[in-house]
C-alpha cells in the first residue's frame, strides 16, 4: 500500500493547512505595506516642511544633507514597498529589490559621508581615516551590488506584474 492509500483525508487537510498560511502572509503584507507607506507619507511631509524652512530662511545650503540624506531615506523604504507589493502579488520572494535598497542605502551613506567630510577633518586624523576606511568600503559595496544586479539582470526573466510596467 502507498503511502497515499493509507492516509487518504491527508490531501484536504494540507491544502487547508497551506490555505491558512497563504492568509496570515497576506495580512502581514498588508500590514507591513500600510505600515510602510504611511511611514513614507509622514516622511515626505516633514521633508517639504524642512524644506520649506530651509528655503524661507536662507539655510538651505547647510540644510542641503540632511535633506537629501531624508529624500533617499524615502526612496528605500517606497522600493521596500514595492517590495511587499510584489511578494502581496506574486507569493514570491525576489532579490532584486532587496539589492536596490541595499544600492539606495550605501549610496546614501556614501553622500552624507563625503559632505561631512570638513567636520572630520576638525576631529582629527583618526575621525578622518576612519572615514577613509568607510568609503572604501561603502565604494566596494556598490560595486558589488551593482554587478549582482546586473547580473541578476542578464539571467532571469523580467517579471511584469498584472499590468504593472516593468521596473528599471
């Protein structure tokens, strides 16, 4: 006898089973995706409000970093939202989006690091290699992200999502 012939009502109960599951992720996604954009809304307000004071009172030079540094801290968490979109979507885990928040973040990093740069040299040679040394390796880290994309590019297939255009 198989293993099947033994346990006949054993089909049913997994599907069931694996039903339940597929559910409780989706309203995780859900949440993690209405955690997120609303995170991102309240971000982008205080960033137009900053940078409303900024402009208003002529600091928006000094005030230019920080900004930026808040702009792509958007720009990583709405790619994590897509990237619980399409897992919503498709019930499938991809790399790429991950890679771009991971591109997002070194590269932001890399910015606020190197407009920082006069301040470090007021600390001391020490503050200063060390910032060398984080450069470095945030230099060697886009790389490699970037050729893991490109990559990840040339050997899978571009997935186009219920009539969403295709992402860059």
């Amino acid at each position: 006898m198989t293993d099947k012939q033994l346990r006949p009502n054993a089909q049913p109960w997994r599907g069931l089973i694996a039903q339940g599951f597929v559910r409780v992720e989706d309203a995780v996604y859900v949440g993690l995706g209405t955690l997120l954009a609303a995170i991102a809304l309240v971000l982008l307000v205080a960033v137009a409000v900053a940078f409303v004071q900024a402009l208003l009172g002529a600091t928006l030079p000094d005030r230019a970093v920080d900004l930026l540094d808040r702009i792509l801290l958007i720009l990583m968490i709405i790619e994590l939202l897509y990237t619980v979109q399409f897992s919503f979507r498709e019930h499938a885990l991809v790399p790429e989006p991950f890679l771009i928040v991971g591109l997002i973040a070194a590269i932001r990093r890399l910015l606020v690091l190197t407009a920082e740069f006069a301040r470090l040299l007021e600390k001391g040679e020490r503050a200063f290699q060390g910032a060398m040394l984080e450069l470095g390796l945030l230099t060697v880290m886009i790389v490699a992200l970037v050729v893991s994309l490109v990559i990840l590019r040339k050997h899978s297939p571009r997935v186009v999502a219920d009539g969403a255009e295709a992402r860059p």
